[in-house]
C-alpha cells in the first residue's frame, strides 16, 4: 500500500488492483498519450519557463478531457482510500475536496501502471 499526504494535508492510500484490471489501465492510458502525440522532448527540464507551461497546455488539457483516463482513474478509486474512506461518487462533491481530485487521479493512475514500466528501460540499455 501506498500512502501520499496530498497537499492539503488530506491522505490517499492506494493498494494495486488486481493485475488484469491495472494492465488494462496501463493499456488505456498508453493509448491515451499516444494519440495525444505529444514529445516531451520539447521540454526544457532544467530551466522550466512560462513558454513551457504554455507548450504543455495542450496535451494537459487533453489528458483532462479524456473520458477514457478518468473511467480509469474511477477503476482505480475501487483500491483507495481518501482520508481513511473509499473513495465514491460522493467523495469530491463537498467544495473542500475537489482540489484534490486532480492530484488523486494522477497519483492513483501513476501507482497502478508505475509497476509496468520499472524495468523497462534498464532492460533496452542492456540490448
């Protein structure tokens, strides 16, 4: 299990799903980046300006209006909890958590899938 105090001080526990359904979130948010097309390469990592974040826009705002990753982030929701109660259709409706919806989606969706891709690159450097 992981545990992740969010900015506002409210905690997020995640526990991994099961491997079929975490696959099947890797795959959708796999597609989901892909057909955004964006190269992150275009990033300057070291000196992050204005002109980045205006580079990002885009691809954020995609992210954000995909149905098919926040239908993804509500499977992961099933293994969460936020400050101590599953999370549920209820769980952002109160004005003082919305806030944290979005870094909940993120950390939920990067903690299920994460575990995919750990070796992959140590894997590609040795062939």
């Amino acid at each position: 299990m992981q545990k992740i105090t969010l900015p506002s001080g409210s905690v997020l526990d995640i526990t991994l799903l099961p491997f079929e359904e975490a696959w099947g979130v890797s795959q959708t948010i796999t597609k989901e980046i892909e057909r955004i097309n964006f190269d992150i390469r275009s990033l300057n990592l070291k000196e992050f300006v204005m002109s980045d974040v205006m580079n990002l826009k885009n691809p954020i705002c995609a992210i954000l209006s995909s149905k098919p990753i926040i239908d993804a982030a509500k499977l992961c929701f099933k293994r969460a909890t936020y400050n101590g109660l599953k999370i549920d259709s209820q769980t952002f409706e109160n004005r003082e958590n919305r806030p944290d919806f979005l870094p909940v989606v993120f950390y939920v969706i990067k903690e299920n899938i994460s575990p995919f891709f750990e070796n992959l690159l140590s894997s590609l450097k040795t062939n």
